[in-house]
DNA sequence: GCACTCCTGACCAAGAAGGTCAGGAAAGTC
DNA sequence: GACTTTCCTGACCTTCTTGGTCAGGAGTGC
C-alpha cells in the first residue's frame, strides 16, 4: 500500500502545470521548481500524454500543459496514467477475487478499502492543490490529531513509521 | 496501492485460524483450506508470530492459534505484521514528507489516504470476517453500486481492471 | 540551418515479490 | 530412547518493479 516516487512524481509536476495556468512550461522547470530528476521526469510526463492527462510542444516556446482545467483532474486520474489500478489485490481487481470458506468476505473488505481510497483521490483536484482549499473529505479525516502519527506497536512501525 | 499476496495470504490464514477457535492448527491444514503454497506459508506464519499475532507449537498435536481473541484483532494488525506501515509514499510516513511550493498541500492528501485506509482496515477484526457481519462503514463503503466496478477510462484500466 | 525542447528506446543496479529446498529443533508417542 | 510430527530458519532462486541514466532522433520556431 505505498505511494511509488513516480506517482508521487508525477502528481507534484501536474499540480505545477496547474499553478503555471495556460502557457507551456519546459520539463526543465517543472523539474526544479519540485526537485525531481529531468530525465525521469520526461518519461514521466510522456505517460501522462499518452493518457490524455498533458499536452506537449516541442522546440523553443515549448513545453507541458494540462489537456483539461485544473479543476476537472483529480489526483485518482494522474495517479492511475502512471501506476495503474488504485487498489489491486494480487495483481486482480478486488471485486474479481473469488475466496472460499472462512473468507469469502474478505473480498468485499478490499472493495471498502478501494471505495474510501477513491473517496479521497478522486475528489481532490489539482486546482484544489493549488488553492490550498482542499474539499471536506479530506479535511475531517486530517481533523483528528491521530491522522498525523504513525501508529505504534511492532518494533517494524517504530523503525519505518506508519 | 496494492495488496501484496503475502498480506492476503496472511488475513486469509489468520481468518482461518479465527474460525477454529481454541485448539492448535495445523500449517498444512490452513495452506489447504485457503489453498496456500505451504512452505510460503509457513514463512508468513512465522513472521505473524515474531509480530505477537499468533503463537505456536511444535510436534504432533502442534500448530498455529490466535494470541487475542479474534473480536481484538483487526485486519490492520495482519497487514501491518507482514507488510509493513499501511501508507507510504517513497518509503515515508506521509506526516514525514517536505513538499515545497505549489506542492505543499499534497502531504495533506497523502495523510487523509492513510486516514481513509485505516478507517477501514482498523474496524473489521477476523471475529467479524469469521461471523460474516462487517461493520457500518465497511457496508455503506460497498452499497453503492460504483463501489463494485472498475473505473472505465484509460486502456490500461481496461486491461488491468481497478 | 540552427537552437531548443520534447520523444523514445536501451540499458542498468538494487530491491521486492513469490516462491522452493534442505535441514534443524522442540514436542509428543510408544 | 527412538521415532514421528510439526514448527523454525536460513539459503537460494527467478521474475518483476523501481528509480533511475544515456544516447540519439524528431518536431518547432526563428
């Protein structure tokens, strides 16, 4: 359940284009203003225009824009052009797992899961990014003090947080 | 945001071991019924056990059983016992991460996925996968119907599902 | 034609995922 | 005390993913 760099990545230089409004912005901006390896990057960036999320323009005036408003991508959408499905079990679609006996239930465990996933990254907007005004849902759940600490327990937790 | 089959594996024998309430269970027994490679298995076990999750004895009439009653064991515990922290993002704790400029609410966002997954992971304990009664928020979670389809969209979401 | 910037594929090292194999060490049985 | 049973542990293995780097090609604008 980790967020890879590349998601990661590739969210920071939407938000970024999101900021920068209608120009074109170089791949050597976006990857200083957030401190991410150019190279990388680019090969980041060609996924995202490979799935609708970017546009692009090559030669001087060239650059990276969003292919739609800022308020009409969200998080989920970026996060799925370079990772893929949200939450996978095993590599399957949790609703596509068959599991018997004792946990036939399990299944619609991992459909929750992905359900409260989506409930967050896909009503966050990278225009919501950028204004600061991030919508309730996401607020209530970072309310609680208890959001912001890694939880305690096994000596792994204590070493690598949670 | 996927679920690893070691930690799948990992609920499913831990349910399982729920089921059977007192005596010790076998790890051949377990891989059986919930159709594990055993040897695989018996790794997983071994680190459930290192974890306080369950214990063990050897010889004949040996096995594995539950160290807390199942009502006090939620799937949050399991995961974290094999996997790890619940939320990572490059191997950070969200609260962890320094966004700068334009980015900086995105730790935020991060924070409230951690929330999110833990809402529902730390509220369903085997006793309830065993007795087929999910909580509240498990079931309005999987009510609507979206809940139950992978998002349309992009090739690879065709291909891969989510 | 030249500078600029994106585009693309090849490559690479390290680590994780998902196992298998071989043997040792306790616990119970006869 | 020997034997069986079952857990315990480390070593090993193959494949895939992660997080990059490198080299060069291909549009675009002046």
């Amino acid at each position: 359940m980790r967020v890879s760099a590349k998601a990661d990545y590739a969210v920071r230089a939407a938000v970024e284009l999101a900021a920068a409004g209608e120009g074109p912005v170089k791949g050597e901006r976006l990857a200083e203003a957030q401190d991410i390896p150019l190279q990388f990057l680019e090969h980041i960036l060609l996924e995202l225009k490979h799935q609708g999320i970017i546009r692009a323009r090559r030669g001087a005036k060239g650059g990276y824009w969003l292919a739609r408003p800022a308020d009409e991508v969200t998080i989920a959408d970026v996060v799925r052009a370079v990772e893929g499905p949200i939450a996978d079990v095993q590599s399957t679609p949790p609703e596509a797992i068959q599991y018997t006996g004792n946990a036939e239930k399990l299944r619609e465990v991992w459909v929750a899961v992905r359900a409260s996933l989506r409930s967050v990254l896909e009503n966050v907007t990278l225009a919501d990014l950028v204004s600061g005004q991030l919508p309730t849902i996401v607020e209530e759940l970072t309310a609680a003090p208890e959001a912001w600490q890694a939880s305690t327990g096994t000596k792994e937790m204590v070493a690598k947080g949670d």
